[in-house]
C-alpha cells in the first residue's frame, strides 16, 4: 500500500512538472494549435497513470517522447520514476523514444545515454551498461557520474583492475577519496594471487594497496596469515601490530592468532605486557580472554578465573561469562544438583550469542554473523565491524 501510494505521489509530481513546462511551451510563443496537441496528449497519459494503467501510459509518453523536445526533462524525470518503481523494461523503452528524437541536441542526448544506461545497470544488463558508460567518459560528458556507475559495474564483475582504473578516475574527476575502495580492490587482488599460490604478486597487490591507502587494516592482516603460515613468527606478530595501529576495531579478529604466534615463539611475557596495556584502552572483552587463557597455560585455573572475575566487574559481557563457566567446569561439577542451574545458564548464553550478529556495517546497520569486507547491503568498504556491548565483544 506505501509503494503504491508512493509511486501515485511520484506519478503526480512528474505530471506537475510536464504540466509546467507545457505552460512555458506557451508562453515561449509557440502555436496555439502545437500547445493543445501537447496538452491532450499529456493528460491523457497522466489520466492513465493515476488509473494505473501503466501500458498504455508508456505508449502516449513515448509517443510525446519522440516528437517533442520541449518534454524532455519530465519525460526523462518519469523514465526514472520507472526505474526506481522497478519498471525497467518501461524506463528503458522511454529513455531509448527520447534518444530516438530527430536532431536532439547534443547535452540532451548524453543525458539520456546516462538514464539508459542505469536502466541496464537495473536490469543487470551490465555489458551494455559499460559501453554507454564508456562511450560518455571518452566523449567527457557526465564523466564523474559515469566513472562512479562503472566502478559499481566492475564490482559487480570482480574486474579489480578495471575498477581500480575506473575508481583513479573517478577520485581525480569528483575530488571524492576512493582510496578505501582501491586499498580493497588490491587485496581482492592479493587474495585471488594466493589462491593462484602466486605469493609474489600477492605482496606487490599488498604493497600497492598500503602505498593508495595507508590506514588500510586488511592488507597487513593478508600479510600476518602469510608470515603465519611459513612459521615466521615474528614478521607476523609485527604485521598483526600494524593492524591494530590501523584500526583497534578488529582486534577481535585477530587476537588469537596473534597470541599463537608470541606462543609459538616463546614470547609469553611479552604477550602479556602488551594484552595488559591493551586492556587498559580497548572497552572490549577479546584481550582480557585471551590473557586469561594465558594464565591457565602459564599458571593454573585459579588465577585466570581470579583475574577473569575481577575484569569482569569493570566489564560486563556474556562472552567473558561463559568463558568463566567453562573455565571452572571441574570444580562447578562438584556442587551437585547445583550444577545443573550453571550448565542452564550456560546453555542460555550459547543460544543468545548464536543468534546474535558479531559485526554490524558502521553505515547501514546491517549485522552479520561474519566479516564482509564490503558490506553486502549498503555496498561500502570496510565498514563491517565488530559490536561492542554486553551481547558481543
């Protein structure tokens, strides 16, 4: 019922605006006889829009669409209406009656070049798309909006390269900062040339998306499972630091790999004095886990449950609970009949965390279970990220 009467209000206010301009048809001293040949034609199409008769709406704006240039900006106004109601097929065959208009100037036809090929960008006719895109940057008209339209189609196509190219472009024609996007773009690279086992273009892709974006947390986190998996500890631990300096959001994600590679390396002490000084500036509970873990290897339960519960005052959190439980399963079975309200317990915050979305999109709000680096609902980069409350971490 609301895109209904959304479309109607959309439908009115492309009326008015055609009604508007029929107006200054007349007022601009053209014939008395052109002016009520428009002004027929215009009500009855707008008759057949508020009736909902979309077909044979469409037909008498394409007929007005391919004998009048003096509709063409509510006629391509309405095209557009068409397609964010869906109705491509309709936006497209009304963009295409006013491309086809005898001796249509110059800036009206690139305008409507554009409108068409966003039509097929709707329609996922994406190789279409690219060549009207294309066609209006060679000939530098539109150019931003067509850079930024065929970014989103080489997305789409996991075409890195031409996406890189395209969003370079796009960044010096619109002064807006693609460097997050390219960053990703590189590693998408990066990831594709390990899949390949081609590590040598995997870090060139590194190197460039750090040098396009510096504050870039993926690629060195690309580089850590690199180091990791070839034992080289150290080099590692050193890139799981740069990923932190970048952005302490995604410490969660990382942590224990890179507690495994201080372990690994027999860096104990020095895992703990940094997860120490962590705790004392990060509000999430991951640090204080993975120390208490540490202290169960290094010492006992007793004093990773004693230094668990006394974080735990200053930190609420289900996941710092649960670890608790676990933690002095043994000693909480001897309670008896009185364990069976712990193992409920602990049940209820299995469910409640299972349910619950890890990362949530800084932009949209979309919540997800594990981590995009774009974001699949708002499209973004990098905007994933790890929730912070008693719920989550």
């Amino acid at each position: 019922m609301t895109s209904q009467f959304l479309w109607v209000s959309l439908a009115l206010l492309a009326g008015i605006l055609m009604g508007l301009y029929l107006a200054v048809i007349l007022r601009s001293g053209k014939t008395q006889r052109t002016f009520q040949q428009l002004n027929h034609r215009y009500f009855k199409g707008l008759n057949y829009l508020l009736n909902d008769e979309s077909d044979k709406a469409i037909d008498v704006f394409i007929q007005l669409a391919e004998t009048s240039q003096e509709t063409f900006e509510p006629q391509l106004a309405l095209g557009n209406l068409y397609r964010r109601k869906g109705e491509v097929d309709r936006a497209i065959k009304l963009h295409q009656a006013l491309i086809a208009q005898a001796e249509l100037p110059e800036r009206y036809r690139t305008r409507a070049l554009l409108a068409i090929g966003k039509d097929y960008m709707s329609a996922g006719l994406l190789d279409r798309a690219e060549v009207l895109f294309s066609e209006l940057v060679e000939i530098e008209a539109h150019t931003p909006e067509a850079l930024q339209s065929l970014v989103e189609i080489y997305q789409q196509e996991q075409d890195w390269l031409q996406a890189i190219k395209s969003a370079s472009r796009f960044q010096s024609a619109s002064n807006r900062n693609m460097q997050t996007p390219m960053g990703h773009y590189y590693c998408e690279l990066a990831d594709f040339s390990l899949q390949q086992e081609d590590e040598e273009q995997a870090e060139k892709y590194l190197a460039s998306a750090l040098r396009v974006d510096e504050k870039s947390v993926r690629a060195p986190l690309i580089q850590a499972k690199i180091h990791q998996n070839k034992g080289q500890w150290q080099a590692a631990i050193e890139q799981y630091l740069a990923a932190k300096q970048a952005d302490p959001s995604f410490i969660p994600l990382f942590i224990n790999d890179m507690a495994q590679c201080y372990l690994e390396s027999n860096q104990g002490d020095e895992l703990e004095q940094l997860l120490l000084s962590w705790i004392q500036s990060y509000k999430g509970v991951s640090p204080v886990l993975t120390l208490a873990n540490w202290y169960a290897q290094k010492y006992d339960e007793a004093k990773a449950t004693e230094f668990l519960t006394e974080q735990l005052h200053n930190r609420a959190s289900f996941k710092g609970l649960n670890a608790l439980i676990e933690m002095n399963k043994a000693e909480l079975s001897q309670l008896g009949n009185d364990f069976a309200y712990f193992n409920v317990l602990k049940d209820l915050i299995d469910k409640l965390l299972k349910n619950k979305p890890k990362l949530r999109c800084r932009k949209c709000g979309f919540g997800a279970k594990s981590l995009h680096w774009q974001c699949p609902s708002c499209k973004n980069w990098g905007v994933v990220k790890p929730i912070y409350g008693l719920e989550s971490e």
